[in-house]
C-alpha cells in the first residue's frame, strides 16, 4: 500500500480535469487512501455483526492498544466475509479468522517490520 503524496494532488487534478479540491476530497475521505506513508505493520479488525456475536469488541479494544505510530496502523472494517470464523483480522493483508488477543499479539509480533 502506498500512498498520495500532497505534493502530487494538483498534478493528479490537473490529468484528470478536476479541480484540487475534488482530488483532495476523495484522497482524504476515503480509508484506503493515505496523504503519508503507512505504518510497515497493518491491522485490520472487523466490526461487523457476527464477529461483534464472537468476541470482537473486545478484541477491537485490544487491538487498539497496538498502535504504534510509524510502526503499527489498525483500522476497523465492517466485514472481511469471514463471518464462521469470526472475530476476523487482517494482518497485512493475510486473513486470520478464531482471532484472540494473544494470537493476535503474537501476529504482529511476527512482522518484521513492528520489531523496527
């Protein structure tokens, strides 16, 4: 995942024939868009209904003492389709379902890039 230098938002405005503003609007609304480079470690947690059934807002609190800036990012999400297996997380991009905090814990433990 990369992300939309501000510096480029008019160069970007002006390809496409939109205003900066428009550009600017879209880059800083949407979640999978960053205006800086992204933590080398990301979390996703899903929120949705049948992980909140199984445990996961608690685990959306633990997760949440895992920020780290520069190191860890964790955002929530509001299903990953793995509704059987909930709660569900995505630890830089590989889905993990039956999540407990100290899987999880140990997950982003195992990225090399959180031990920086």
């Amino acid at each position: 995942m990369g992300y939309v230098d501000p510096a480029v938002v008019p160069t970007i405005a002006h390809e496409l024939n939109l205003s900066v503003a428009e550009v600017h609007g879209v880059v800083s609304f949407y979640r999978d868009f960053r205006s800086a480079p992204p933590a080398p470690t990301q979390v996703r947690i899903c929120r949705a209904e049948a992980c909140q059934a199984v445990g996961g807002e608690a685990l959306a609190h633990h997760a949440a003492t895992l920020r780290a800036p520069g190191a860890v990012d964790v955002d929530d999400v509001f299903c990953l389709g793995n509704c059987s297996l909930g709660p569900s997380v995505i630890v830089n991009g590989r889905l993990h379902g039956r999540m407990t905090a100290a899987r999880l814990d140990a997950l982003v433990a195992e990225q090399p890039e959180a031990q920086a």
